[in-house]
C-alpha cells in the first residue's frame, strides 16, 4: 500500500511540475500582452476542454505532460486578423526570452521551495548523532556471529543503555559525533569508563567496562582502515547508532538548502556529462544505479522510499519530496540544452538573431532584423525529438524489465 502511495506522490507530483511549468509560459505572454489560444494538460485525444475568453483550457488522455499554445511562436505561422501585433515574434526580444525561459525558472523555484520545506519543517538526518540505536544482549567474537556463537560475552551496555540515549561525553570528554563515541570506548578495552548521558531531557552518567574483542581498526571518522589486521578494542554492545533530525531555523535552513541544491546540481552535472554512457547498460545486471533513469524508474523507487523500513515516516516523505526537487531542478537545466525543440533551442537562435543583428548594425547595416530560417531547421528539430522518444522508450523499458532497486 505505501510502496503505491509513493509512486502515485511522485507521478502526481511530476504532474503538476509540469503544470506549473507551461503556466509560467502562459502567465508571462500573458503578461506581456501575447496572445495563448490554447492551455492543455496531457496530450493525444481532448477528454474535456472549456473556453475562458481567449484561451481553451482543457485535459488530454495521456498525462505526459502538457502544452501551451501561443500565437505566433514563428514568422511562418498564419495569424488571423488582429493577431499580428499580438503574436510572440513581434514582441522584443527580452520579453520573448523571459516567456521562453519561464518555464525552467518554475522548475529552478520548486525545487528551491521543496528543499527549503523540508530542510525548514522536517530537518536533516545527522547519520553520526551520538544517539544509541540497537542494544545487543551480547558482544560476539566475531561481528558476524550470532549471540549463541562460541566465544560471545554479555554485553556491558545491555540493561545500562538504552535506544535513544544521547552520548554527551566519555570520561568527561565532549563526543559530538557517534565516531567519537566509538573511539573512545574502543580505547578503553577492559577498563570502566563514564558515559554522560541524555536520556528523556535529564543528564545522567552510567559507567561500564568495555569487554576486549579483536576488530578491524577504524578511522577517526568510524571508517574501518582498509587491508588492515585486527587488533584489540574495547565493545560494549551497541550495534549502531541512531539517525536523528537535526532542525533548523529560517535563517539556518536557507544556508542547508543551499548545500542540498549543491549536491543536486553536481549530480544533475555528473549524469549529463559522465552517465549518459550508462545506456548501454541499461538492460544489465550490472546496471548504473546512479545512472539514466525514466519516470516510471524515478516512480518505482519512490515507492520503495516510502515502503521502507526502520525510517520515520517523516524521513521517507522528506526523501520522496528531495527525489522531486532533484528532477525538477534537473528538467529545468535539461529544458534550458540549445536544442530544439526544448526552450533552449528557442534561446538560442533568439540570441543569435540578436547578436548577429548588432555585428550587422555596427557594420552600417539599417534594415529590419533578419531572423533565421526555422524551415531549415526542422529536419534536425525532428532528429532530436526522434532521439529523445527513442531514449524515453529505451529507459521505460528497462525501468520495467530491469528496475533500479534501493535494496536488493
């Protein structure tokens, strides 16, 4: 039931990105004077349309998205009488490049306004909070054994800790993070040491003896030091630590979200410049889970997110709602590719007709803009847009036979 919840959250939620990104088209002309006869979501066969002044708004039978029609987009369409000053091509360039690009700003807003909500309303995990999860009954000679295994000893943190004990400090020394936790204890090998405690708003100190065991050295950021033999440490029995909230204020938040969108932005980099090569990999077992993936694959695994376990629920929703700014923050720079017929193709060649119209005016040329022939373009025009229905069926049907999949 949740894993269908969280596909239908995200589905819906692409949806209306959607949406809002052709209304940004449509608010703008609309603004600037220009003439939208036509306002659909969907597209294919109308399934229900009503006229509202100029403008037919209506729903399509395949939600894939959706179009504004706006009169005069090119020197080559017909207009009907009374259009002609109303018509996109007539409006100065700026104004035509806002209404082009509006689109992509919608996408860039959402994602900044999804990643604020969540940083603001529900906080950031903090994976190395030194918070207690799991208690274990015991402490295993070998970590992969069970507590019935030869050579397990009663866990000196059993009966003294408790899941959700905040470490404070070990010895009167401050532990910040649950690494720090880690290395101290392990330090203290069959020796007493004091843990302060906060449990339920109280400070309290409970004190206990590390039992030695043989263990893979770590890192002082509680990574295990790779090739290197063991030696003996200190365990008490915690099996691993908590991931907690941390929350921020308004001001605060502003910053994180920053960070988020940093991340977002270097992986919406990394698969445009380094993952597109995945595609040969896509019906493989060895298939790039950081790779090219298509909406029912961005669906599919949002349905696991929130179908997982052993995570608040508030942490699924805020990871659904991270997924969406993700995409969204992606779709607006994929929008923005000088490629017809996305909306980067249409800045483009605006630009060009504007910086080779000046080249043309400092050189003594008066005439009326000469703007380029979008005749001629559209052989290349109908090659990307065959590529890109090529690559959406290529990625829905390795999203069905061969799915990403958070955990296998």
């Amino acid at each position: 039931m949740l894993a269908t919840l969280g596909v239908l959250a995200l589905a819906v939620g692409l949806l209306v990105s959607v949406m809002l990104h052709e209304g940004g088209h449509f608010l703008t002309a609309r603004h600037y004077g220009m003439k939208a006869t036509q306002f659909f979501v969907g597209f294919g066969p109308t399934l229900w349309s009503r006229h509202k002044g100029e403008t037919e708004y209506g729903v399509k039978a395949i939600p894939a998205g959706g179009f504004v029609k706006i009169v005069g987009m090119t020197a080559l369409e017909e207009l009907e009488p009374g259009d002609e000053e109303r018509a996109f091509y007539k409006h100065p360039a700026p104004r035509r490049a806002v209404v082009l690009s509006a689109g992509s700003f919608v996408h860039f807003c959402l994602a900044i306004l999804l990643v604020y909500g969540v940083v603001l309303f529900n906080g950031l995990p903090d994976e190395n909070a030194p918070v207690v999860g799991d208690v274990s009954k015991c402490v295993p000679a070998d970590p992969e054994d069970a507590c019935d295994a030869a050579g397990a000893r009663p866990a000196p943190a059993a009966g003294v800790l408790r899941p959700g004990d905040r470490v404070l400090a070990v010895d009167g020394v401050r532990t910040p993070t649950w690494p720090a936790v880690v290395v101290k204890v392990r330090a203290a090998a069959d020796r007493a040491v004091t843990l302060t405690v906060q449990r339920g708003g109280r400070k309290t100190d409970v004190t206990l003896t590390p039992v030695a065991v043989q263990r893979t050295p770590v890192n002082a950021d509680g990574t295990a030091v790779t090739g290197a033999a063991k030696e003996t440490v200190g365990a008490i029995g915690v099996v691993q630590s908590q991931t907690v909230m941390h929350h921020y204020g308004p001001v605060a938040a502003g910053g994180h979200t920053a960070d988020v969108l940093g991340q977002m932005l270097q992986g919406t980099y990394n698969t445009l410049a380094h993952k597109l090569g995945s595609v040969t990999k896509l019906f493989s077992k060895d298939r790039d889970k950081g790779g090219l993936i298509g909406v029912v694959g961005a669906s599919r695994v949002s349905g696991e997110i929130l179908a997982a376990q052993g995570e608040p629920l508030s942490l699924r929703i805020a990871n659904i709602l991270f997924l969406l700014a993700g995409l969204n923050l992606f779709v607006g720079i994929f929008n923005l590719l000088p490629l017809l017929p996305l909306d980067g193709g249409h800045i483009a060649i605006l630009g060009y007709e504007q910086a080779r119209d000046r080249l043309r005016r400092i050189r003594g040329y008066r005439g009326p803009l000469q703007r380029v022939d979008i005749a001629k373009l559209m052989p290349v025009t109908y090659a990307v847009v065959l590529l890109f229905a090529g690559l959406t069926l290529v990625l829905l049907g390795a999203d069905i036979v061969n799915p990403i999949r958070l955990t296998q």
